[in-house]
C-alpha cells in the first residue's frame, strides 16, 4: 500500500503553485498527482516519496492535509487489463472511490492508484490474483 496525501486548497490562482513550492523546499518528490475542484475549493492527491514529511512541511505552512492509504499495481497495456482488476474488485464487495494513474517505469505497463474503504482486503485480493502490486520504493 503506498500512503497519498491530500490537500485542501482554495480555487485560485498561485495556490497551486505554493503547495509545489513548499514540496520543492522540503525536497519532496512528486510521482503522481490528480486534483478535483469545486468553484471554491480543490483537493490536490499526491502520490510523494516521503508522505509523512510531506504531510509536515505542508501543515507548517498552513495548509489542510491528510494522509490516505491507497493501493496502487500495475496492469499490462493490452486491451482488458483494466476491466480484469476492477472486475475482480467488484466481485468481492469492493468499491472503487477514486482512481489516477501513477508516473510508471515500463512503457509496457500501466500504474493506477486507486482509493478504496479497505485497503488491505483490496491489497490482498488483488496479489491473491495475481495483480502486481505497487509499493513507495517502487515508485522513487
């Protein structure tokens, strides 16, 4: 399982720029990233190298954040991958909240991060398949 962290930011201008800065400062390592907004309001989900100083420095200056456990593995790139995972998912009870890609290090595969209520049942599941799952220091 790999540790996410998402902040709560204001939909405006420079706002974006001063959680990347922060990071930067901190020398925190981005490898994923997704944002949902609202007129007002964004979440900014990150995928980092070290999710507990990232978390940190964020807090230090300010800023909302919470750490989330999310799942993430790796699906060959042909045709079906996809719908053979969140099949397998959906058959034992499992819902997917939310999902992203994840920068990966093999042109022939794809990464996905995907949030769900029970991780580590959704972790076991899926390696119980098969499923090549995806931890931080395969991702830094």
């Amino acid at each position: 399982m790999l540790k996410q962290i998402s902040i709560f930011v204001e939909n405006k201008s420079g706002r974006l720029c001063a959680v990347m800065e922060t990071l930067a400062e901190a020398k925190i390592d981005v490898r994923a990233m997704t944002i949902a907004d609202t007129a007002e309001f964004g979440i900014v989900r990150l995928i980092v190298n070290d999710a507990e100083k990232a978390a940190n420095a964020l807090k230090e200056n300010s800023f909302t954040v919470k750490v989330t456990e999310v799942i993430a593995f790796t699906i060959p790139d042909h045709f079906g991958a996809l719908y053979d995972v969140i099949k397998l998912l959906g058959e034992n009870g499992i819902n997917i909240e939310y999902s992203y890609s994840l920068m990966g290090k093999n042109q022939k595969e794809a990464d996905i991060v995907i949030k769900v209520a029970d991780a580590k049942r959704a972790g076991e599941i899926l390696a119980g398949a098969g499923v090549k799952l995806i931890e931080i220091e395969d991702v830094v």
